[in-house]
C-alpha cells in the first residue's frame, strides 16, 4: 500500500492506530469523505521536523517491543528527511521532580542530569515530542513518567507542540490501554499540544511477536508519512 492508502487522520491530523495480537484491527477516521488525508499536509506540511523520540522501555534494544516500534518509527521519519533525537530514559542518568519549585516552572532543574542536559534542550526546539512506553499495570513506565514529570520546569516554553504516543502491551482485552489513553490525552490537553498519533499495540508482549508481525512497517509509514 501507498502512504496515501495507509494514513488514516483523525481530526486535524490525529492519527490513532488500534492492534489485536500485533495486527492491524482498526484505525479511526473522521475529516474527509474516504478519511484519508496526506500526513504531509496535516502534519509536517511538507516541512522538515525536529522530532525527539524518548524511549523509556528497561529492556534491550534486542528485547523490547516499544523500541522495536520506535526504531522502525525513526528510521521512516529519517528516510524522508526529518531530524529525530532519541533519548533513551531508562538508562541515562534522571531524577524525578522533586515539587521544590527552584526552576519557577520556567527554568533549570535543581537536578544537573541528562534529562536538563542532553533532553530538555532538544526539546525545547523540537516540532514533535514523541512519548514511547511499554504497558506497566496499566500506565506508562516509571521512567517516562520521570521525564513527564521534570517537564515542570519549562512547562510553558514546551507547550503548543506536535505530539504522539507509542505503546506496546501484552494485554489485548479492549480496556488494556484506556487508563494510559486517558492520562495521555490529560497530559496534551494541559499541555497545550497537538496530538497527531496515538498507537496502541495491545497483544504484543514479545519481540518475536513484534517482528513476525506487520506493525514494524507500519510503523516506518507512520513515520515516513508525517
């Protein structure tokens, strides 16, 4: 299939990929008679990105579902030319916010570590934030939610971005992923983002599954489509 065949658009470029055991179930759509837009117009307009992708999965990169998919993600928004920045959250060195107010919700963290160092500052300039998890009793990781969390500090200079979710799961029951759809949703509504994806891949709960699956090009079309 063709981009134009694949990307399904929700709203104002909202794109929400559903799977069942690794398989393409359902995609909403809304917008247009057929619900197919070009991504290139709804998203990035045609324009190169500055696009930074966390990953927060403890697992290898030989090992974990979610950067499998972030991996595939990123290789499809570097083939057509955007500028992706990875940070890898569950083994750089982070603290979680402490609530102490030092930074004014506009300034440095107390903590001199990679998330003020090597994360904050691409973030700041960057188009799209891309948040990538694995399921964890039902939310995001705890590593994810420390760099969430330390986004305090330049709440305001971080608001009005793209925004898009990655999460895997080995749970597959319809409620699987509503709690983190739920706090995701919150999250870009306070925020002041624009969602453009949210991909839940429930039913995936080994590489293997992953791999032998057709989501890693999906994947890469997602990422080559914006």
């Amino acid at each position: 299939m063709n981009r134009r065949e694949f990307v399904k658009v929700v709203g104002l470029g909202s794109l929400a990929v559903y799977l069942s055991g690794c398989g393409l179930t359902a995609i909403k759509t809304s917008g247009n008679d057929d619900g197919e837009v070009a991504a290139q117009e709804s998203v990035s307009r045609g324009k190169n990105m500055k696009i930074v992708v966390i990953n927060s999965s403890p697992h290898s990169e030989e090992q974990s579902t979610s950067r499998y998919l972030a991996s595939r993600f990123v290789r499809g928004a570097s083939d057509v030319g955007h500028e992706v920045f990875v940070f890898d959250a569950a083994n750089e060195e982070t603290h979680p916010c402490r609530g102490c107010d030092q930074c004014g919700m506009d300034g440095a963290c107390i903590f001199d570590d990679a998330i003020e160092e090597k994360l904050m500052p691409q973030m700041l300039h960057a188009d799209l934030l891309v948040l990538v998890t694995p399921l964890y009793y039902f939310g995001m990781s705890a590593q994810l939610k420390t760099v969430v969390d330390r986004f305090y500090s330049r709440t305001t200079r971080l608001g009005s971005k793209k925004s898009m979710i990655i999460a895997t799961a080995w749970n597959s029951a319809d409620w699987t992923m509503e709690a983190l759809k739920v706090h995701y949703e919150t999250l870009v509504r306070y925020m002041g983002w624009q969602d453009v994806g949210q991909v839940w891949a429930v039913g995936c709960g080994s590489r293997q599954m992953v791999e032998s699956s057709e989501f890693g090009d999906l994947a890469y079309k997602i990422g080559a489509g914006l």
